[in-house]
C-alpha cells in the first residue's frame, strides 16, 4: 500500500527542479553582471529611443483598429476566412446545409463591417499620429518648459535653504526629545549632498531627453506604418510552424500587458490630480512639479509613491513641520485609497500579483536597470510568468498524455 502520491512527488519535483535551476541561474546572472554592467546600460540607452517608440506605437494601435478596417487584401486576413471555409467544407453534412452556413458566415462577416467605421488603414494612421504629435509638441513646447523652470528653482531654493532645513529637522527632534542629532550630524553633509545630488541628476537627465526628442518621432513613423506587417507576420510563421497555440499565448500576452498599461496610466493621472489638488489648497509653491513626480512615482509599486514624496517633503521642512505632517498625512490617506479601492477596481483580476512578490520584482529591476528597470519589472514579470505558465501547463499535459498512451 502506497502512503504517497505519485502524480503530486512528481509535480513536487518538477516544482523543486524549477526553483533550484532559476535561483542558479540568478546568482549566475549576478555574478557576471558586474563585469557587463556597463556594456549593458550603454546598449540600453542607446536603444531606449526605438523601446519609447515601440511602447508609443503599442498604445497607439487600439485607436487605429478602433478607427479603421485591415487592408482587405491582407493575405493573413484571406488566410483566416479561407480556414473558416475549410472547415465548412469538411463538415460531414449535406451540400444545402453546407450553402447555408457558408451564406450565413458572409452575412456575418457583412454584418461586422458594416457596424464598423470604414476608414483607410493609412488615413487612420496618419490622423492617429497627428493628434498625437499635436498633444505632444503641446506638451513639449509648453508643460516641458514650466516643469523644467520649476525643477531648477526647487534645486536653488533648497540649496538657498539648506541650513534652514537642517535647522528645522533637527529643531522638531529636540521638540519631540527625538536624540538623533549626535548620531546623524556626522553625516547631515552626506545625507543633503546626496539629496541635491539626485535632484541636480534629475534636472540633468530631464534635460538630456531633449536628445529623444529627434530619434523618437522617426522611430514611431516608422515602427506604425510597419506593425501590421510584423504582427501578420509573426502569426503567418507560427501557423507555418504549426503553432496556433503561441498566437494565444500572444494574444494573452497583449490583453494582459495592454490592461495593465491602461490601468497604471489612469491611476497615475488620478493620483496626480488629486496630489494636485491637495498642494493647491495648502498654498505650496512648486505644486505642479511635486504631482507630476508623485503621479510618476505611482507607476513603480509601493517605492515609487514613497519616492515621488520626497521632494516635497524637503520643501515643507523649510517652512514648518505642521506642513509635513499635513503632506505625509494627506497623501498617505490618497494612496491608501488607491492601493485599496481605485487600483483594484481598474484592475479586476487580470494582473493577479502578490505585495511581496510585486515588491520584490520592483526592486530587482530597479537593483539591475535603474528607475527604467523599476519602471519595466512588472510587464517583463507579466512576460515571463505567462510563458512560464504556458510550457509548465503544457509540458504537464503532454506527460499526462503519454502515461495515459502507455
């Protein structure tokens, strides 16, 4: 008598094997990370501008195919109604049933366009891309300059009220009978050098994405007028290959992927707006600038929020501790709120992620890639664990098969 499961040691195994060989080849990829760190953010930058337009190009194209209809004479277009016919034809019915489905598809398929707007690939294209270059030389030639200006005098200010800011931490310790001076005046200099330091590399990296601004535009022109090519021919290779099961693992990719680009973006914009307001009715100078980095912020999970506070927070030691504590406050009431209400309501349950596995995904992305890796872990998490998932289940039914053969 078997006091074990056969099936379940196996999947425990196979489970074991998994982790052992990814937390292997993660200690590997560290070790040798070090030695490529830096060929390794040099091809990241240099390709970040053709990434940015992919990713424009991405968020662009459900506008397009809301607008406008395929080219007819796409060959993978042809290719799908002609397997549907197909597969008409190989019916084991008679011949006028056969003429009744096959009529009663194309009604369908009349039906569908008729209910859409017919506009032309091209000219759908070209109008999507206009509108969005019109909102984004607006926000070059007018949100960019302000936010830029007000990154500058934030830095001078704080640089100009250094001492004032010392003296009002330091003087809300002893308030509070708090003994941290002794043990933190050693190391106030590094502590505010290090805090300029970031905000001056802020203002330095704000100002170097000028350079973006010319490889970009060109990139996304050409990336839009060729992704319907790319995307058919992907699907044409894998169904060569024999692979439909790929165009799911795909498409499930891009429902996912596009869900959660569409959810982060509005739950940043609605932070944003609300940090806005916030800043607005307590009279802070700066109040733009401090919810565009908080709205930012909101895109990295947990850190980012705690990050994108930071600035502000500076600025209101230099005036008085009751305007931190009413900053801290207020927005950690906003971001509970959206942790727990407004994210989940956007999400539903199609990024199904735990806090710590989402913390710890973050912080291995910002560890290898910077703020670009923080800002990137998540889809590439998405990426991964769909396909992990997809082989896993795969692998573990075809073993089940080839038992049950045997």
């Amino acid at each position: 008598m078997k006091f074990y499961n056969e099936e379940k040691l196996l999947k425990l195994r196979n489970i074991l094997i998994v982790t052992v060989l990814a937390l292997l080849a993660l200690l590997l990829f560290f070790r040798v990370y070090d030695n490529f760190a830096k060929q390794i953010k040099l091809v990241t930058s240099t390709i970040f501008p053709f990434i940015l337009s992919f990713i424009i190009v991405y968020c662009l194209m459900p506008f397009i195919d809301m607008i406008s209809e395929k080219d007819k004479n796409d060959s993978f277009l042809k290719n799908s109604k002609l397997d549907e016919l197909e597969k008409v034809e190989k019916m084991n019915i008679s011949d006028s049933e056969k003429r009744k489905k096959i009529e009663l598809f194309n009604e369908i398929s009349q039906s569908k366009k008729k209910k859409r707007i017919k506009l032309n690939r091209t000219f759908a294209i070209l109008l999507v891309l206009t509108i969005f270059f019109v909102i984004f030389l607006y926000i070059v030639l007018t949100i960019v300059p302000i936010f830029t200006k007000q990154v500058s005098s934030l830095i001078d200010f704080l640089l100009k009220n250094q001492e004032k800011l010392q003296n009002n931490f330091f003087g809300f310790l002893k308030s509070n009978n708090i003994d941290l001076k002794s043990s933190l005046m050693s190391s106030k200099d590094i502590i505010v050098s290090n805090v300029i330091k970031v905000l001056s590399s802020s203002f330095s990296l704000i100002s170097s994405t000028f350079s973006l601004l010319f490889m970009t535009p060109i990139f996304t022109i050409m990336l839009i007028f060729s992704y319907d090519n790319m995307e058919n021919g992907v699907k044409r290779a894998l169904q060569n290959m024999d692979r439909e099961d790929l165009i799911v693992l795909i498409k499930n990719m891009d429902e996912t992927i596009g869900k959660y680009i569409l959810v982060t973006a509005l739950d940043s914009m609605i932070v944003g707006v609300v940090s806005f307001i916030i800043f607005y009715f307590l009279k802070m100078d700066y109040s733009m600038l401090f919810s565009v980095i908080i709205g930012f912020g909101n895109v990295i999970p947990f850190i980012g929020p705690f990050i994108g506070l930071i600035p502000a927070i500076l600025y209101a030691f230099t005036k008085s501790f009751k305007l931190v504590i009413f900053i801290v406050v207020l927005i950690t009431i906003v971001q509970t709120i959206e942790a727990n209400i407004v994210k989940p309501w956007l999400t539903g349950k199609s990024v199904e992620m735990h806090p710590i596995t989402t913390l710890l995904v973050v912080l291995i992305g910002g560890a290898l890639f910077g703020i670009g890796g923080a800002f990137i872990a998540i889809p590439a998490y998405i990426i991964i664990k769909l396909t992990f998932l997809f082989f896993w289940e795969k692998y573990t039914v075809d073993n089940k098969l080839n038992k049950n053969r045997k």
